[in-house]
C-alpha cells in the first residue's frame, strides 16, 4: 500500500487523486446540534470564518464549541486536497490529499483569531508530519487555512513564537502548513461526523497536545 504505515507516507499527485464529484454526495444537517445555529450560512453580519486542520476532527470541532464566547457555530469537512466533493472513504486513503478540518464562524468582538490559534497551536503535536498520536495519513496533518492577510501574519506569528516554546521544551520543527483559504476550497463531511463527539460522549478522540503553552 503506497500510502499505508508500511511504506514512508507522502502527499499524492492531482493524478492519483480520485476524481472526485460536481455536488456533495450526502446530506449536511442545517442546524448545529449543540449550538442551534447554522451549520452552513447564512452567517451573522459581521462574524469571520476560521479554517484550522489538527487531527481528528471530532475531537478538534468539540474543543471550539465548547470555547466560551464568540463562538457562533463550527462544522467539519475536508479542505487542502485535490477531490472535489470527496466521502470518507474516499478521504481515508491518503490519495485525495485532504485533511480533516474544523470550520470555526466567530465573533470577532468576542473571540479573536489569536485567541483561536492558541486553541490550535496547544491542542496537538503540530511537529508529528503526517499523524497525530495513534492517527497516521495525509488526513491527519496540520495545517492553517488563511482567509485574509491579517490571519495570514497571525499565523505565521504564532508559528513562530510556538517554534521557539517547542524548541525549548526538547520538541522538533512544525510541520504545519500555512496555505491561502480560497485556494483549497471546503467540503463540509457528513451528517455522521458533524458534532460527533455530543451525539457520542464517548466516542473516540485522537487529540493531545504537548503540555507546551504558546507565550505571546
């Protein structure tokens, strides 16, 4: 298997991506089932979009509706590859080039962008490549979808300042990438994997950070 733990993991060429579909190929709920608000628009005039990939995104989405304040809805999806209106098991495979995302709609007289970055930076290993703890595949990376040039230079400012906390804690480089939000469009994922982890409290939750704190 090219891309299983068998052999070194690696991103896919637009060539062995799966060619993918013109719509989505199942239903999206309208309503966020823990917050009540819309999952896909229409969006509160003047809130902003976030796009942060971490991991599972089960584990990931729960961490940012459940920060208090600002937060207006958040939905998952798949966001960096080449498959347009990829499914899961299409996903899985590692061809399509997709990573597991988390969509956060906020306030931001309430919550700040930094504020969701420090939520990103310390809840994962974003030096771990292609993994995250028992997760392994292109899926799991991590990675910042910019949605302006403000974002942009916030995230490259934490990376930074992260970098040099990791650094001292004995960790090695990051590994997350910092790519332009409308270059990779967002396929949100299935009813199934929308605020999984409130219909299954005890479902599985692949995400750990490094106990490492990012200091501004």
């Amino acid at each position: 298997m090219l891309f299983g733990r068998s052999r070194e993991l690696r991103m896919p060429t637009p060539e062995e991506a799966p060619k993918g579909r013109p719509s989505l190929a199942y239903e999206v709920p309208e309503r966020h089932a823990v917050l009540g608000t819309a999952l896909r628009g229409p969006y509160p005039e003047g809130s902003e979009v976030a796009d942060l990939a971490l991991g599972c995104f089960w584990g990931a989405e729960r961490r940012y509706w459940q920060l208090p304040g600002g937060v207006w809805t958040t939905l998952v999806g798949f966001q960096g590859g080449y498959t347009p209106h990829p499914v899961d098991d299409e996903v899985r495979t590692g061809l399509t080039g997709h990573a597991e995302t988390v969509r956060v709609v906020f306030d931001p007289d309430r919550v700040s962008y930094r504020d969701l970055l420090t939520l990103f930076w310390e809840s994962h290993d974003p030096t771990q490549g292609f993994r995250q703890g028992n997760d392994v595949g292109t899926h799991v990376r991590s990675i910042l979808f910019t949605r302006s040039p403000a974002q942009r230079a916030a995230a490259e400012e934490t990376l930074t300042a992260y970098q040099r906390a990791l650094s001292a804690a004995g960790y090695g480089e990051i590994t997350t990438e910092i790519l332009p939000a409308e270059q990779h469009p967002f396929y949100p994922a299935s009813a199934l994997h929308q605020q999984y982890l409130a219909r299954n409290p005890a479902g599985y939750c692949g995400l750990g950070g490094t106990g490492v704190a990012l200091v501004r």
